[in-house]
C-alpha cells in the first residue's frame, strides 16, 4: 500500500531501493512492479509465501524458492538474481542450494524492526543510532506494516543526504 510513495521518495532523494516480494503480491499489484523494474530498483524474491522454511527439505525449499520466481518474473518480464528467506533464518545449506540454483540470497545488516509497530520516533532513532555506510536496512510494506513507514524512511533519508 506505500510502495508508489516509496518509489517517489527514491527519485526524490536519487537512491535506489530493493523489493524482496511474494508472487501473490506482485499479481496483485503489477502496475507497481512495473514501475519497481522501469525506475531501476532491485526487484527479489521473498520465496513463495511468506513462512519460515528453517525445517523444510531440499525439494520443498527449492520449490518455493522456484515457482515465486518463475511467478515474478512473469509479471515483471526481468530476469530474478536475487532473493530474501522470510524472518532471515537460513541454513548454510539452504545458503549452498540457493547459489546452486544460481540466485544469490541478501540478508540485511540492520534491522528497523519495524514490524513491532512501535513510535513513529522511535524506530527512526533505532535506525539513526545504528546505520553505518554499505548497511542493508530492513523495512516491510504491506497491509500490516507500519502506518508511518514512508515517514519513517523519509526522515532516515534526510539525515543520510546531510551526512553525505
């Protein structure tokens, strides 16, 4: 529900974000993953449904991992390279089954936890205290997300542009 005030906040402050989605997301939304893909953002995948697959077999993993894939990239007609485990838990052997398949998994460096719903203030001052250069932040758009998230990046935004 935020992602198009997102993607405003990227070309207003000239950065480019990455979108880790699910394929029920990217059906239900298309229009928005185009433009994901025509402004030049990273587009992944968030594995078939958002679950955790910590106990899953190699088949299951790797079937989920390929059909959100194949899924995406029918929609965003772009080739995937990347993808994100749901709640971050991976296996160095589900690592190992991910670049077998030729995908490369990015994990975050910090996270906004943003999910906790928590102040508006108080999860920008959690990112604020914490990011250095070259951090991956974790933030999530969704019907559950936080209400304040394009705030929330907004103000992050503003003081990386006065750093740099």
């Amino acid at each position: 529900p935020h992602t198009n005030s997102l993607l405003d906040l990227a070309l207003e402050h000239r950065i480019k974000f990455a979108f880790f989605v699910l394929p029920e997301q990217a059906k239900k939304y298309p229009k928005i993953i185009s433009r994901i893909v025509s402004e030049g953002h990273i587009l992944g995948s968030h594995f078939f449904k958002h679950r955790n697959h910590m106990l899953d077999t190699k088949t299951i993993f790797l079937k989920s991992l390929n059909d959100s894939i194949q899924e995406i990239e029918s929609i965003s007609k772009e080739t995937i390279q990347y993808c994100r485990i749901p709640y971050g838990h991976l296996f160095p052997c589900q690592d190992k089954w991910i670049s077998q398949s030729g995908y490369e998994h990015i994990f975050w460096s910090l996270s906004s936890k943003d999910y906790l719903i928590e102040a508006r203030e108080k999860v920008i001052s959690r990112i604020q205290k914490n990011i250095q250069v070259n951090d991956i932040v974790l933030l999530h758009d969704g019907e559950s997300s936080h209400p304040h998230i394009v705030q929330i990046v907004d103000e992050c935004l503003k003081l990386l542009d006065s750093i740099l």
